[in-house]
C-alpha cells in the first residue's frame, strides 16, 4: 500500500539522491530532492547548466534510478520495482520529449509514432498513430522520414509519439532548443494545448523564463538541490 500518497499527487520524491562515477571518484549530482507535483499541474524546472535538471527527470520519468530516497509516480512507488516492473508501471503513463527529437530514421512519422504503441499492444496503432500527427498538424507529412521533415516538423511527430499512449505525465527537456524562435513558440503551444486536451501533467527543463511562467509553478535548481520553488501568476487563472 501506498499509505498517505494522495490520489490528488502524480509525482512525490523525497529525500532523492544521485551519485554517479566510479567509486574512488563519486559525483555527487542530487543532493536530497523533495518534491510534490499535483496531478494536472505545469511545472517548468530552470538552473544552469550541470545543476541537475535532466538527471532529476530521469529518474523522475524512470530513465534511471536514484541512489537514494523514494520516487512515486502516479500512485506506484518506483523504489522497489525491479527492471520489468518499472517498464510495466512506466508502458502507456509517461510521455517523454526531448530536445534532440529522437525519431528512427529509418521509419515514416506514420511508422515513428505507431511502432511504439503497437509494441505497447495496441491493434489500432496506425489509427491512433494517424489522429495524433492529425492533432499536431501534421496529416499531411505521414509518409515523410525524418530527414524530410524540418526540426519544428520532426518535434510535432516526437509530441505525437509521445502524445499517443494518452499519458498521465508528460516531461519535455528542453522541448525548443533546437528551434528558431517561431517554431518554439508553435510547438510549446502544441504542448499546452495538447495536455490540456488529455488532463495530463506537464514537468518541463527549459532555459527561457516565457515558456516557465506559462506553467502553473517554477521550480530552480543549483548544484544538485531544488533552491527555490513558486506558483506564478498563471496558476491563477
Ligand atoms: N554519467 C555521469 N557521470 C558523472 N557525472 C555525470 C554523469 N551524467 C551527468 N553527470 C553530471 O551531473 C551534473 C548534472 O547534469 P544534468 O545533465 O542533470 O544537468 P542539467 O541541469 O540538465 O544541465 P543542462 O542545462 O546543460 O542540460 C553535471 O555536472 C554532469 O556533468
Ligand atoms: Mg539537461
């Protein structure tokens, strides 16, 4: 059992650490994370570089796994779970977009955004896979390979493919840093509008202070700890 773990928090971490290296030259990369996300909520996670950002959403996302402390993620707590189990709790829940966009260069964005859900075991995979291209605007690219798709194209297939299992948590790391100011723009809207159409939760790194107050709440990193934490003005309305 889960004890107090609210049905109203998609993400509780405490006390969560991260060292890395071998062991005469550890790293000390989280330095004790505690932190509650409500379902629903935006969260933007700024810092410098090095402070930890992508290394809290990996072990956040089940990428990887903490030294230390706890990890609870949509009611399941992740400590205990071996390999298949965390894969198991993860498959269909958790959406993920990267900077880097990560597509198979050897698939359509058809192909790119159905292969994984039907792995998943979904036998309506091209379908589903179709609608959520048609959703990022994108019906009219289905047969193109990544390398025929510009980088803001090749971003709207990677939110479609991580879009399409219906997620209850979607992180974005740096979702726009390969993008020129416009396509960003069109892309972090795609991103809010298409969470709020699934009721998800959003967690997003990103370097650019407009894109954070657009979320519900900041959260600032350094050197491996969380030094600050606020609701911004959009939380309110
Ligand atoms: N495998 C590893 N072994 C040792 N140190 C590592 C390893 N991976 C990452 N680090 C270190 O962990 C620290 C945090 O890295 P992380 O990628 O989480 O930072 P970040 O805040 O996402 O930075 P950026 O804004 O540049 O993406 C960095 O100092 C990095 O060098
Ligand atoms: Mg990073």
């Amino acid at each position: 059992m889960h004890g107090t773990m609210s049905a109203d928090i998609a993400i509780r971490a405490r006390n969560v650490t991260l060292s890395l290296g071998s062991k005469d030259a550890m790293t000390s990369i989280l330095k004790g994370i505690d932190l509650d996300i409500a379902r629903g909520e935006s969260v933007a996670i700024l810092g410098p570089s090095g402070s930890g950002k992508s290394s809290l959403m990996a072990i956040l996302s089940g990428i990887e796994r903490a030294s230390g402390g706890s990890v609870s993620v949509a009611g399941v707590d992740y400590t205990p779970l071996d390999e298949d189990a965390l894969a198991r709790a993860r498959r269909g829940r958790i959406g993920i977009v990267l900077q880097s966009f990560h597509l198979l260069p050897t698939m359509t964005a058809l192909e790119n955004v159905a292969v994984p859900l039907e792995l998943a075991g979904s036998n309506v995979a091209f379908t589903k896979a179709q609608e959520e291209l048609t959703a990022v605007g994108l019906a009219h690219r289905l047969t193109h390979y990544p390398s025929q798709l510009s980088g803001g194209e090749q971003q709207r297939v990677a939110i479609a493919r991580a879009m399409a299992p219906g997620p209850d948590i979607i992180f974005a790391d740096e979702p726009t840093g390969n993008l020129d100011e416009t396509t960003s723009h069109a892309i972090v809207d795609l991103i809010f509008a298409r969470k709020a159409s699934n009721g998800a939760t959003l967690i997003i790194i990103t370097h650019d202070p407009a894109l954070a107050d657009r979320c519900d709440r900041i959260i600032e990193m350094r050197d491996g700890a969380i030094v600050a934490d606020r609701r911004t003005l959009a939380a309110a309305g």
